[in-house]
C-alpha cells in the first residue's frame, strides 16, 4: 500500500531530517512509527500525504478508485484536532467534503456515518467550545473518515490527552480498524502505545531518521485490556524499549 526505497528529506536550511529511510507497509495493516523527537516521523507522513516532497528516492502511494465523490485516498489526524471554533461538529466533518465542492444533500449520508463510527451522531449540533480533549479528537477522527479513505494517517493523535481518555482512544480506535480495515500509519513517542495497537512497530533513529528496528507485535486478536496485564505485552514493551535506547543515546542501532 505505501512504499518508500531510500526515501530523504532536506529542508531549504541545508538539514537532514529523514533518511534514507526504507518502508513498506501492507493493505490493512496497522503500523507504528516510533522514535525520539525531530527524528523524521512525522515528516515521513507528511511524504506519504503528499503534503512535501521526498528530496531523493522513491515513493509510491497505492491509489485506488475512491469511492465517495470528494474523496481522498489518504486521511490525515493531527496531534492537535484543529477544528473550526465557529461551527458545529457536524459542519467540521463535512469541511473535506465542501473543499471538495460536493453537495450538500450528497454529503449528508457520508456525515451520518462518520459521526456514527465515532459515536458522535448525538453531538452533531454541538461547538468545539463544549467539547472535552477527547471528543474533540473524535471529531478529527471523523472528519479524517468522511471521504472514506483507504490509508489513515495519525500524528500522534492521542499525546495531549489523559491516560484513561487515552486508552479509551486506543480502544476505539482498535475497533475501527478491525471494521473498516483501513491501513493505519501512527506515529507516537510512547512504548506502551505502540506495541497495544499495532501490528509491527518501526523504531526510527535521531536525526536523520531511518528504520532502525521492525519489530513485530504476534497476539491474539481481537486484543482487549487483559493484553494490557498480560507478560507478553511487557516483554514486548521490553523489546522496544531496548530497540529505542540507542536513539536516546546518541548512537545508531
């Protein structure tokens, strides 16, 4: 579904941010990028947006027919929700869909059942302004979902929040996926998330960011919170930690 092969970024400033960084991630499948801060991670999903340019290497983004008018291949969830204080949660949905100039009464059905997965359809009305953390990054969820795209994009969506809005998030968002099979691409700093949600866990290096490490998370499914207690969550914890250390130290993996 996504391909990177020898991938770079260099900023107009002369720095290197990522790279040569090689990825590939699978139709479905939910990975984690993992690594210490400036490390590349979320300029990777910038790359893989389309929102910059590789400076070298090659990219590929699998494209296929969308299929809701207005659509998108990929959706984009940023770590802070970025919703329009002035209008209701049901209008910040349909924000993808008006850019995309389509109308009204077509983008109604589309709404209703982004709302729907994400437990919204009853805050539909309501302002950003009455809203918690954790609702608001439903409704960044939402939107993200309402043109139906095939690759979902997550910035560390979940950082800012509380620990129990955070693993509810988790939760939820797990369910999301094993529904609608989208293929989750999610960047975070924290072990503990990385390795509840995903199905492989990619540890990337400082700067210049490159896959140092690809580790994969083999459970049971569906998981639920006794993966949480469970040794074979902590040994996994255990293995990424040591995976991620070296990028904490200076020193390439």
């Amino acid at each position: 579904m996504v391909s990177l092969r020898g991938v770079t970024k260099v900023y107009d400033n002369g720095v290197m941010a990522l790279g040569p960084i090689d990825l590939e991630v699978r139709r479905g499948e939910f990975v984690s990028l993992l690594g210490p801060s400036g490390c590349g991670k979320s300029t990777a999903l910038r790359l893989i947006a389309g929102l910059s340019a590789p400076s070298s290497g090659f990219l590929e983004v699998e494209r296929p027919k969308v299929t809701v008018r207005g659509g998108h291949p990929v959706g984009f969830v940023f770590q802070e929700p970025t919703l329009m204080p002035w209008t209701t949660v049901r209008e910040n949905v349909r924000l993808p869909l008006k850019l995309a100039d389509v109308p009204p009464h077509e983008a109604n059905a589309s709404i209703d059942q982004a709302l729907a997965q994400m437990g919204l359809s009853e805050f539909a009305q309501a302002y950003p302004r009455e809203l918690s953390g954790g609702m608001k990054m439903r409704v960044s969820l939402a939107r993200a979902l309402v043109t139906d795209p095939d690759i979902l994009l997550m910035d560390e969506p979940f950082a800012a929040l509380d620990e129990i809005t955070r693993f509810r998030l988790n939760n939820d968002l797990l369910a999301l996926w094993r529904g609608l099979r989208k293929t989750v691409i999610f960047v975070t700093h924290s072990v503990f998330e990385s390795v509840y949600l995903s199905q492989r866990v990619l540890v990337m290096t400082s700067r210049p960011g490159r896959i140092a490490a690809e580790i994969a998370i083999e459970t049971s499914e569906p998981r639920a919170e006794e993966f949480r207690t469970s040794t074979a969550y902590a040994a996994y914890c255990r293995r990424v930690s040591d995976a991620l250390a070296p990028s904490y130290s200076g020193r390439s993996a």
